[in-house]
C-alpha cells in the first residue's frame, strides 16, 4: 500500500476544496435542466473479479433509474482516488459512490464532497473520519466468525492456521479478521501462526503463502480475507490443497465457486457483489430526490461449501 505524505494530502485535500467551491458555484438547476442525474463510482480497483461484479450491479441499476454513471478505477492508489474525485467534482457530478482504496485516507478525498453537499455513499468498505450519507456493506465480522467455524470443522478443531490479510486499512479487511479471530477464539487447539498481508491479490498470496509454509512447515488451515488470495494458497500448495491443507476463502467469486467445486477450496463465505452495487446505486437515487436513508445497509453473506456449492453456479 502506498501512503501520502501529509504536506501531499493537504495539497491534494486543497485542490478537492477549491475545485469544489467552483463546482458548488455553479450546480443551481443544473440536474433539472439536463433532465438527468449523473454520479461517479470510485472503486479501488478493476483488477479484481469481485470489483468487476459490483459495477456490473451498480450500472444495471443506473441505467434503470436514468442515472448517467462513470466507473472510475484507482488501481489500489489512494492518491490516484483523490484526483479521481476531485476531477469528479469538477465535472459537475451529482453524487459519489466510493469504494476506498484505504478507508482512513478517503476521509480527507470525501469531506469537500460532503461539505458541498454532494451526496456520498459508501460500497462495501467503509470511509473512516467522515459521515457519508450511507454504508452499502456485507457484514465482514460475521463472515469471518463464518470463515472460522468452518476451517475449524474441516481441520478436526486442531492445527495450525495461517492468515492471509487484505489491504491494510480497509474497513474489509480489518472486520473479516477480527470476526475471524473472534470466531477462533472458540477452537483452543488451533493456532494461528502466521498472519500476513497479500493485498488482495492473488499473484502475490502465492508469494507469501509459499514463504509462510516453508516456515511453518506444520499447517493444515489457511484462510485469506478473499478468494483470490485463496486461489493464490491454493497454487503454492498444489496437491496438498483440499487434502492435507484445508484453504477458506471469502468472496463468493465465480473462481472460488469452481475451486470448491474442484476439491481444492473447502468454502468461501460468499458476498452478492451485484448486489452491493445495485443497492449502493439505489441509495443515491433517493438522496438525490431528497429522501432519508439507513447511515448503514447490510447486505447478507453466505457460507459456501461443497453441500451447497451447486446452488450458487446453476
């Protein structure tokens, strides 16, 4: 994860503030008189088959309501979001949907937004240090409390565990491992020995799996805080994957569905991306007509394994 120095934030949370009051300036009847609304969603990344899904949801529900979308990519960059979002407001958009690359630093990039009365909504992880109108997420605590039971049961109750972490600083992330950890706390003869970040990312999860498990030579668990660092275990763990090493995922992706379906992956605890994005997409379409929403809006995850595989790929 890259970080901005402060001097580099409160330049970039400058330039937000000034192309803000411009726009600000001169967004009186602009909606009315083009007849449509129009938002930016800002995702923190499109190289991830999970983030590719929520647009798709959050477009079909734009073109639904009438509202003209753009899709913004930040490519896990959180300075590159800020530009994003300020190039946003400078366009005149009417709302943002925002998906953080980090959820501490995207305060700073919203807090312009919300000042100008520009309606934010927050999908699938949250904006720390800043009241956005509303939060469109799974419940990451208890999918992890999920994601525990169910490695625990595969292993006997007993072992060693390694922990694949997300993006440091997402909302994500730190709630899938706490429930994670909570649900552990259950199971006194599993330890987790191994806790790590991958990003999310798949190439990089078969780095450091491969790493951790020449140091822990001893695992028989390992769950990732996505499906795609999963499939990145599963990859360095070759045939061991399914049969001495039991792998969790989380997600739900088209990918992970298969990889249980193969034998490789034991479960994942399946999110509705789709589903994220078109309720994010439907919250803004009631801030923009005035209306009060929930300041939070879970969406329900589900625990994916072989018994119940095939209901998610008909």
């Amino acid at each position: 994860m890259k970080f901005t120095s402060p001097r580099t934030a409160a330049v970039l949370t400058m330039t937000v503030a000034l192309a803000l009051t411009a726009t600000a300036c001169n967004r009186g009847g602009d909606e009315s008189a083009e007849g449509s609304a129009s938002a930016t969603l800002a995702l923190s990344t499109l190289n991830n088959p999970f983030f590719v899904e929520l647009r798709d949801g959050a477009e079909e529900a734009a073109e639904a309501a009438g509202i003209e979308l753009e899709v913004v990519d930040a490519q896990n960059d959180s300075a590159t979001q800020t530009n994003q979002l300020a190039t946003a407001a400078t366009s005149g958009t009417d709302a943002v949907l925002i998906n953080p690359v980090d959820s501490d630093a995207a305060a700073a990039s919203v807090a312009p937004l919300i000042e100008a009365d520009i309606p934010v909504v927050a999908v699938d992880r949250a904006v720390n240090g800043a009241e956005v109108q509303s939060l469109v997420s799974s419940d990451n605590v208890a999918g992890g409390k999920q994601a525990a039971d169910e490695l625990a049961a595969a292993m006997g109750e007993e072992g060693q565990v390694i922990v694949l972490q997300g993006v440091a600083g997402t909302s994500a992330s730190r709630d899938r491992g706490a429930g994670f950890e909570e649900g552990m706390a259950a199971y006194p003869d599993i330890e987790v020995v191994a806790m790590q970040t991958a990003n999310f990312d798949r190439a990089e999860a078969l780095n450091v799996a491969t790493n951790l498990l020449q140091a822990n030579p001893d695992v028989t668990g390992i769950f990732a805080e996505n499906d795609e660092m999963a499939l990145g275990a599963i990859q360095a763990l070759g045939d061991s994957a399914g049969t001495e090493v039991s792998v969790v995922g989380f997600d739900g992706t088209e990918d992970g569905l298969a990889a249980i379906e193969a034998g490789t992956m034991t479960a994942t605890i399946a999110q509705q991306p789709a589903e994220l994005g078109k309720q994010a997409v439907e919250v803004l379409e009631q801030l923009l007509a005035g209306e009060t929403v929930e300041e939070t809006i879970p969406v329900p995850v589900t625990t994916v394994n072989a018994d119940n595989v095939g209901e998610f790929t008909e």
